[in-house]
C-alpha cells in the first residue's frame, strides 16, 4: 500500500489533451481574468472594508490591505507556475498528486470540497440579505420565513429552531446559477463577465464620486494608537490583525486555476488570469479603503453595508448612487458563487478521473462539455446548505481550508523543483525557495490565528474524508497495482 506514490506529470499533460473526454475549451487569458475578479470581488468590499477599519486599522486599513495582498501573490506566483505546468481542472489537488503524493493529494481534494461548497452558500445567504434589502427598498417584501435559515446555533445555549421555513433566495440564485454552469463554461464566463463588469463600475463610481467628499481630517491619525497594548487593538498590530482578517478577501484567485482545462491557451493564459485577477482587485481595494475611510471616520464604519453608508452620509448629493451600490453588491456576490460552483464540479471531476471518486462523476454532457453531473450535485448540496444554515456557521468552515490548499501548492512548488528540474515550465515563480516559503509561512500564521472551534470541524472532516478513501478510494485508484 504505497499512500505517496505521485501521478506522473507527462500523464497529467496527455490527459489535459484529450479533446474526445475532456472538456472544452473555451476561455481566453481575459475571460480568466474576469473569472479571477468575479471570486475575489465580493463580501471583501462590500462588508470587511468597514469591520476591519473600525476595528483593528482604522485609516491604515490601506496597508492592510497591501499586507494581505503581498502574502496572496507569493502563493499566487505558486499557483500560476503549476497552472501553467499542469493545466488541468483539479487545482492544488492535481498539483500534490505530481509532487507530493496520492494520500496528501486526497487530503487536498477533500479540503477543497470544503472550501468550494460552503464558499457557494456562505456567499449565497450574504446575496439573500443584499438582495431582500433592495427588494425593500421598492416596496417588495419577501417574508422572514422565507429568508432566513430554519436553525441556528448560539454559543453557550447550542442548536435552536428560528421559526423561519427556508432561506429561498439563497436556494434560488444558487440553482440559478447552477444551471448556467450545465448549458456551458462559454455561456457561464460570459454571464460572469457581464456582471464583473457592472460591479467593477460601480465601485469606480463610488471611488470617482467619493473622492469630492474625503475629508483629510478623517485620515489622522492614519495609524490610530493602541489605547490597551492589546495586540490587534489599533497600532501597527491592528494593521497586521486587519491584514489577517482581509487575507480573506482575497479568497477566490485559486478558483482559476480549476478552469486551466478549459483555458485556450493555458500556458500562457494562467499566469494572466491569476496573477491578473490579484492586480486588479488589489488596486480596486486600496482605493475603495481610502475613499471610505476619508468619507467618515473609521469608528463610525462597523456596519453590513459601509459602502452605502458612506454614500448616506454625504446627504442628498450622493443619493442617487446608494441603489446602485446595493446592486453592485448583488453582482459581486453572483460572480463570487458562480465562481465557486463552477471550481467545485472540477475537483470532483479530476479525482473521479483518477479513480477516487465514484466513475460517474467524471460523465462529461455530450453535447454541452461541461461536468454536469458533478455540477448539478454540487448545486443541490448548496442549496441544502444556504437553505438551511445561518452564514457564521457556514463562513468559519471556508477559511481554514483555502489556507491549507495555499500552503500545500507553496511546498509543492520546492518538492518539484528539487525532483523534476527538467519539466518545461512556461512560468517560473521568481526567487525559489524564498516566496514558495514566505508564502507557506504566511498562510499557516493565518491557519493558527484561527480558532479552535474551526480547527475541531476541519478534524471532523477531514476524519470523513479518511474513511472513505481508506474504504473506497485508495483501492479504485488509477495508480493501484493491477490483481
């Protein structure tokens, strides 16, 4: 029983030629970027903006952001190497199935099973609450029992029954948008960079709008001080505790490269769309922080929405923009779950192919060339998920999961390097080992800033997904010994 025999790299590429069972391939090094933007652009913007601001930075939320941002683009200089090598739909699993082993490659693919699924629905109950919002604005009421989850859970006093029925526009944009996902990636892109697009020039609206009404004076102290020396309370520690808590925003470049089987030139398309996607939202985040914090003061910004806040407190001027805001918000957060529906069928798709998932999900449509199996059960969890749980419960299991994919591509990158120096690389990830290890580092600084309550769920998964592969997917491998 050999738990770290790896796939070789040239039957990685012979499968990612298949023209006949794979899939198609349709997106161009825009439409990846566009991808990229559609994941990251989201609950970061609109929401933790204002959190992070009032809380731990204040008007050096700016720097936080660029903190954060410098330790995403070490681990997506990472990915954007192996996406180019290995341009197939599996992601940080494919890529430790060639370097670090079958049982770790398994780990990996279970973990991001994690990750994709509760980002969907996490995303999906924050898109029911923007989405109810609007829809009150223009008189349109949808009942509480029909837009909030049935259970909840309280710390201290555990499971209790809310009285509401379903969260229905939750289940509703996520089989929406499901079914988009079936019809075809070409369609899906598309659609994606329709709505990439208006949320990308809402966001230049506020920021364009925005800069008439900054008051320099919100700006001072830029870097407020710790009143308690309580690290993360303000000072040069809240900048770095708010750097941790946008790490998050960021979430979502990795998706891309669950598409590199699809991608039409990945090669060179894969390093566009990854590191491209970070450029650009990193540009559009530092912006919006310094917009917002110079519109109001940092201690006013702890609300849901502090975007349309901001827009609120400049009176009547601005007031015409406060919708478009909201439906900025809605967009952003279609994109962020299209997105991530589209990154999970892949993953079951690849380790369906390798022998570690049932034969079904590696059915490709025959005449749309899209997983559609896989797509359609990734729809319905999501949707029994976003129907059924508040967004805290959801939302703690994303995280810790995307950290450890992270971590693992960072090591990786070393291994390969080490072991196969000879496998053509079209892009080379600059000055190895130092940013595959500052990358690494950085993400488990996260992974141990998160609580023990996330670390107990990801155990339990994690067990799960042990037994099964002890059972079932170790024996059906691909790469078992023939009887």
């Amino acid at each position: 029983m050999d738990l770290f025999r790896t796939k070789p790299i040239d039957q990685l590429l012979q499968e990612a030629g298949d023209k006949e069972h794979g899939l198609k391939r349709a997106l161009s090094g825009t439409s990846l970027v566009f991808l990229g933007i559609g994941a990251i652009i989201g609950t970061g913007i609109f929401v933790l903006t204002g959190t992070v601001a009032a809380n731990y930075a204040g008007p050096a939320l700016v720097l936080s952001f660029i903190i954060s941002a410098a330790g995403c683009v070490f681990a997506g200089l990472c990915y954007a190497e192996f996406a180019s090598m290995i341009p197939i739909s599996g992601s940080a699993y494919t890529y430790a199935y060639a370097t670090l082993g079958e049982f770790i490659a398994w780990i990996i693919g279970w973990d991001l099973i994690l990750e994709y699924l509760f980002a969907s629905s996490t995303v999906a109950v924050g898109w029911s609450g923007y989405m109810v919002s609007f829809l009150h604005d223009y008189n349109i009421i949808i009942p509480e029992q029909l837009c909030n989850a049935p259970i909840n859970y309280i710390k201290g006093e555990g499971w209790i029954l809310t009285g509401s029925l379903i969260n229905f526009p939750a289940v509703f944009i996520i089989a929406l948008l499901s079914t988009l996902l079936v019809i075809g990636i070409r369609e899906s892109a598309g659609f994606n960079n329709i709505i990439v697009t208006i949320k990308v020039i809402v966001i230049l609206l506020f920021i364009g709008f925005g800069l008439s009404y900054i008051d320099t004076s919100n700006w001072k102290p830029f870097i407020p001080p710790n009143p308690t020396g309580e690290f993360g309370n303000f000072g040069f520690s809240g900048v770095l505790r708010g750097a941790a808590v946008i790490f998050f925003a960021y979430i979502g470049f990795d998706a891309v490269s669950t598409a590199a089987q699809e991608a039409k030139n990945p090669q060179r398309d894969m390093p566009i769309g990854i590191l491209g996607s970070l450029l650009v939202c990193t540009l559009l985040y530092v912006l919006v922080s310094a917009v917002l914090t110079g519109i109001m003061k940092y201690s006013e910004l702890d609300v849901p929405a502090p975007l349309a806040l901001a827009i609120d407190s400049t009176g009547e001027a601005l007031k015409w923009l406060r919708p478009w805001i909201k439906i900025g918000a809605i967009a952003g957060l279609s994109s962020v779950i299209l997105v991530m529906l589209m990154g999970q069928p892949r993953i079951f798709f690849t380790m369906a192919n390798d022998g570690l998932l049932p034969k079904k999900f590696s059915k490709v449509h025959p005449r749309f060339r899209t997983p559609y199996i896989t797509t359609i059960i990734t729809g319905i969890v999501s949707c029994f998920f976003a129907g059924l749980l508040p967004i805290n419960i959801l939302s703690e299991l994303v995280s810790i999961g995307t950290l450890l994919a992270f971590t693992i591509v960072c090591i990786s990158i070393i291994i390969l390097r080490r072991n196969r120096p000879d496998v053509h690389r079209p892009f080379k990830t600059p000055l190895v080992p130092w940013i595959p290890l500052l990358g690494a580092a950085i993400c488990l600084l996260q992974m141990f800033s998160l609580p023990w309550e996330t670390w107990e769920r990801l155990l339990i998964w994690m067990g799960i997904g042990l037994v099964i592969y002890f059972t079932f997917s170790i024996w059906r491998s691909r790469l078992a010994p023939k009887k």
